[in-house]
C-alpha cells in the first residue's frame, strides 16, 4: 500500500552524483537500505522498470519521471521482485556498489534493445547475461567509432586544406615586406659616364641585387691622390651591403649575369673589359676563367651551342682604334673561355656608332648576327663560325640559311646582307629589339630572354631624328615618325590597349626637353609634354603592371604646361645660376595621361638606372648610380640608390599636365581618384 501511495504522489528517489538528476537504480543500490527503498523500486525512467525490462501488460510511461497508480497485482509482482534482487546481492557479496551499477547498466542496454521479456535471452542472471552484454559492447564501440569518424575526418581534412594552402601561398619574408629603401656611397666619379651595371639573384631571397664596376683612388703618405683601384662590387638588393668585391686589372665596361654552365650549379657573370673578358661565380665572385682580347669594343652575345658541349657559346665585336674600318667578330667556347678559330674581320666603310651585334632568329629558324658602322649588316651564323675556324657547325639548326634573308645579298660573291645603308648625314644611332623592358636590364645573357629578343621586330633611329619600325619577317619598314634630335634610347612599353608595344622617346634643346610616345602599330603620336632640361641624358624605364599596361619612369625638371596657371616671381640671373638644378623623377601611366605622379627629387646627376622585379610582393625596385657633387674641388660622390615604387607611390605628389596632351583621356581627375588608382597598382615581369 505505501508503495502504491509513493507512486502515486510521484516521490523522488535519491539523486544520482554521475546522471546529473534523480536515479531509482542508485536510491535501490544505497547503503541505507531503508525503508524508503521499497517505495522506489518500481519508479519508471525512459520508460523502464526497475530491473530494466519492458513487460508486455506494463503501461508505465517511457521517458518520464512520473508514475501511475498500479493494482495490487503489481504489488504481488514487486515484492517477488524484492527477493529476488536481495538473492541476487547475497550471492554477490564481494561486488561493490559502482561494479553493481554496472550490471544494472548492461542489464538495462540489454534489455531495451532486445524488448524481450523478464526469463528471455538478455534477462538478467545466467550465461546468456554475458554474452549479450559482450554483443551490444561492441555494437556500441563501434557505433561511437562511426560517429567520430564522421566528426574527426572533416577536421582533418580542413585541417589539411589550411596547412596545404598556407605552404602554397608564398610567405613574405620579413625584410622584404618592409620595402626598404636604400643607398651606398662607393667610390668616386670623376665624369659623368654610366658605370657598368647588371641585376641578378645571388644569395637567393628572389630578389635581384646588384653588380656595378667601381673606381676609387688611394691616398699616398701625404693625403694625395695615389693610383686608381678598379673594382667589381655586388650589393644585396634587400639591404645595400656588399656581398662581394673583386678588383680587376682596368675599367670594367660591362656586367652581364645569367650565363649557365652544364656543369656549373650556380649562375655566372661575365666582365668585360678593353682587353679581357672574365667569367666569375655570380654568388661567390671567384674567377672561373679569362680571356686577354685587345680592344674589345661590345658587349656578349649569348649564341647556341657550337661545339657539342652542351654549353651556349659567346660572340663579342673587337674594333681597333687605328683601324676604323677592321671591325671584326670573334667566337670564344662560353665553357673554357677559348677562341673558337680566329676574329673574322669585316671592311666597313660607314662612319658612326656601333650597331650590335645582336643575334636573330628567322622565322624559318636561321640564325644571323646583325652589326654595322652608321649601318646595319647581318651575315648568317654558319658563315661565320666557317671562316673562323674552317669547319661546318656540328648541328643541323646552325647550318640552316633563311632564303629570304639571303636573296638580300647584292651579289652572290658576298656573305654579309645589307639591311640599312646610310645617305649623307642619316646614320644608324641604335637598334634594338622591340620588346618589352629590354632597357630596363638588358644585360642578361639567361636563354630566355636571350630567345626573345632574337624573334622580335627591331627599332631602328638613324639621323637623329627619324625613327623606323623594322619588320623582321621581311627587313622592310613598317612606320617612319621624324622629330627633333633624339639623344637616348627609345623605351619600349604598352600604353594604349592593342597589344603593340609603343615607345617612348625624349629629345632636348635650347633647355626644353620634349617628351613623346609613339604608337608601336603606325608610327601615330599618342602623349608629348614639354619639361625643364634636366640636364642629363638618361634612358626611360617602362615598366609593365598586372594590368597589363606599362608605367613610364623618366627623369625631368618641371613641366611647362603646368608651370603656365604658377605666378611667375622675378629671380636675378646670378642667384639662378647659383641655384642647383633640381630633378625629379616622374611616373606615368596611361590610364591617366594629363597626371604625372613625382616619385622623388635630387640635385644628384642620375647617369644610369636599372628595374628589377619581385614577383611575390607584385613590386618592382628603381635602381639609379648617381653622381653626387663633393666640397673642396674633391671627386664626385658615385651613389647607388634603391626605391621600392609601390612604396615610393604612396609618397608621391600629384603634377598636373592641364589640357596640353594630346589624349582623349579625362583632363582633370579627382584627386582622391587618383591617389586611389596608383595606390592600386602592381607591377609583374613581362
């Protein structure tokens, strides 16, 4: 009866320590064993009696903490329950409490998964207990496993996504996210003349650094001068300092890196000098080998493989000072530094500066080298190579002519093919390959570049003042565009959007430099804009962005145009004259054509510069060797100096062209527009 009245005012057992609410199981189990026991030992949970089993006629109620009122045949029931729980516990002596709940608990898995009832195969007591029990363990330990897999193998597989994409992506090294900007005072410069410069990777941070022929004095016991020390130095691109220096036997004239040997891991530079050419290791400096060679007057051409080695070749023009007519070309084995058979010379009568020699690829793939006096000449590569050392080249590429080419030829006696003969005054001043940043570091002897500019189209300024579009296919001239004299060299760049590169060209006189762009398709003027002369003669750079348009790097004063809205103020001749000339350097982009962003300014005489990339950043760096002027009539200062654009871009001053350019571009942009497209740009090697 009092079992009955507990179950129907629903009285709670004792409350279990590791379920977190009231379990019956555990009051039953406790070491009381009082009376109270015997009122919750039918108390249902999940729907289960006691023992755990599911009777057939029970109508307790699955999951709640409720009960209902029972008749006296569940009182029967239960007490037959009672005695059999405490014959249980008595031949269960040793068992302790947590071991005894645990057998309830297996009993009660057993149980609910089964439905059998209380005698069947999961009922408590016998073999059978033990067995099944053992089955569901194991289900479940499976069951868990599952579930975890489930979990566990997306986390790691996101896992692995991350870690994969993280060593994917490049990391930035510390030193380079800083951008630095540079510069190093070496030697001294008694002129103006461009010292030799070059850019390659040496030690590695994939950023170029920098190999520039030096010249510094002694000084005797008495503080003089003494004699001169003629010097390579390489300098890290990240930090300026020296990596290594080499002193060499007179001026060097030229640095070109990039060649690479079968058998040489790392890459090497070529010195070159008046009388020698020296290869060295371009990470170390030390000396490879060395070839004495009088009045070498050129820099290398990187030729294909002569001989068998597997090693490319070299070609230089030697052009003695007594003897203006005997200009000859001379094959040195790029390996061992050995002459391949003797100079082939060649009896030019022009006059005037010398034209290459640069190698070209025909269309057929015919090789020739083309050179020239105030002309341009080319002679096949096989012609060559048999007179100088009597013998056919071992390949059959080398020995291909091209008919094209040779029908060229005035007669059929001759091996050297006229492709441009001067008239009176109209010498050929440069030719160059119309491609893509070749000022910016031409001095590359890497194959691919190398190949490049060997399928291109030529540029071709002869008299000063007229420029020509060369066609490679068939030698004839596409454009022709005359200006003013031109004193420096065209720079090549894309600044409108069909995909031909245009060039940009700058002449000065009576103080006014003219600025001009010129259309690479017909010869049309795209941009010009008159500066200030300032009063030096220094290439353009072009450099190419993500976006596929080229920036214009050039240096000037002021520009006219935007100097005509500025009230003029009355300065003195003397105190003008007193004043030093200031330049700047500006940057142009297309998309913007009546803006110039100025970069920086100095009264320093910039006399050469080179553009090196970082493909990670998306950053180019803007190397210049400048002359500084010195107090006490003592040697110019020579000073290298590196910008980072991006970061000199962030820095830079809007200049305003006005409505002088001839673009049909917006004249006069907002300000902040601006600012906020050239913060925007990156830049990429073409």
């Amino acid at each position: 009866m009092a079992a009955a009245l507990s179950r129907a005012l629903k009285l709670p057992g004792k409350k279990g320590s590791e379920l977190g609410e009231y379990d019956p199981l555990t009051q039953a189990d406790s070491e009381d064993e009082s009376e109270e026991d015997d009122l919750v030992l039918n108390y249902p949970r999940n729907g289960l009696g006691r023992d755990g089993c599911l009777g057939t006629s029970s109508s307790k109620l699955r999951g709640g903490r409720s009960g209902r009122l029972v008749g006296a045949e569940d009182e029967a029931q239960e007490d037959e329950e009672d005695e059999e729980e405490d014959e249980w516990r008595e031949r269960l002596p040793s068992k302790s409490r947590q071991g005894r709940d645990d057998m309830k608990g297996v009993q009660y898995w057993s149980h609910r998964d089964s439905g059998g009832e209380r005698g069947g195969p999961g009922a408590l007591g016998g073999a059978g207990l033990g067995v099944h029990s053992t089955d569901e363990e194991k289900r479940m330990r499976v069951k868990n496993a599952v579930r975890s897999a489930f979990f566990l193998v997306p986390l790691v597989c996101a896992t692995l996504v991350v870690l994969l994409c993280a060593f994917l992506i490049p990391c930035q090294k510390g030193e380079l996210e800083k951008r630095p900007l540079w510069e190093r005072a070496l030697g001294d410069a008694e002129d103006v003349t461009p010292p030799a410069l070059a850019l390659w990777d040496v030690d590695g941070d994939s950023v170029e650094d920098v190999f520039l022929g030096d010249t510094e004095w002694t000084n005797d016991t008495h503080g003089k001068k003494g004699n001169k020390i003629y010097s390579v130095v390489a300098l890290s691109a990240v930090s300026g300092q020296v990596l290594w220096r080499k002193v060499m036997q007179e001026t060097v004239m030229y640095i070109q890196c990039g060649l690479q040997y079968s058998t040489q891991p790392s890459p090497v530079c070529l010195l070159i000098g008046k009388s020698f050419i020296t290869t060295v290791s371009a990470p170390t400096g030390k000396k490879l080998w060395s070839l004495s060679l009088k009045n070498i007057e050129s820099q290398a051409v990187l030729l294909p493989d002569l001989q068998g080695d597997s090693d490319p070749d070299l070609l230089v023009a030697t052009l003695p000072a007594d003897e203006a007519l005997d200009l000859a070309l001379t094959l040195i084995s790029g390996r061992t530094g050995a002459l391949l058979g003797h100079p082939v010379p060649f009896n030019l009568t022009g006059q005037g500066k010398l034209i290459g020699p640069l190698l070209h690829e025909t269309q057929r793939g015919a090789y020739y080298i083309m050179f020239g006096l105030g002309n341009v000449k080319a002679i096949s590569l096989q012609d060559i190579y048999f007179r100088a050392s009597g013998k056919m080249p071992l390949t059959q590429t080398l020995r291909r002519k091209d008919p094209g080419w040779e029908g060229l030829k005035k007669d059929n006696f001759s091996s050297v093919i006229q492709i441009y003969s001067p008239h009176d005054h109209d010498r050929a001043e440069f030719l160059l390959p119309l491609m893509d940043s070749y000022g910016n570091n031409h001095n590359s002897l890497d194959s691919a570049s190398n190949l490049n500019s060997s399928r291109s189209d030529w540029v071709l300024l002869y008299g000063n003042s007229t420029l020509s579009l060369l066609r490679q296919r068939d030698l004839r001239k596409e454009w022709t565009f005359k200006t003013s004299p031109i004193h420096s060299q065209p720079a090549a760049g894309y600044f409108n959007n069909d995909g031909i590169l245009d060039l940009f060209i700058q002449h000065s006189s009576n103080g006014i430099m003219k600025a001009f762009i010129i259309d690479g398709a017909n010869g049309n003027l795209l941009w010009t804009n008159d500066f200030v002369c300032p009063g030096l003669v220094l290439e353009t750079s072009a450099i190419s962005t993500s976006a596929g348009q080229s920036t214009f790097l050039f240096w000037a004063s002021e520009p006219i145009k935007a100097q005509r809205n500025v009230t003029k103020t009355t300065v003195s001749p003397v105190v003008a004259a007193a004043q030093p000339l200031i330049r700047k350097l500006f940057l142009l982009h297309p998309a913007y054509p009546t803006v110039l962003l100025e970069l920086s300014s100095t009264t320093d005489t910039a006399v050469t510069s080179a553009v090196s990339y970082q493909e990670h950043q998306k950053d180019a760096t803007y190397i210049t060797v400048s002359s500084r002027p010195t107090p006490n009539s003592q040697p110019s200062a020579r000073i290298v100096k590196s910008m980072s654009l991006r970061a000199a871009i962030t820095k830079g001053q809007i200049v305003r062209l006005g409505e002088g350019s001839k673009t049909g571009g917006p004249l006069k942009p907002g300000a902040f527009e601006v600012s906020k497209f050239f913060r925007r740009l990156t830049f990429r090697h073409q």
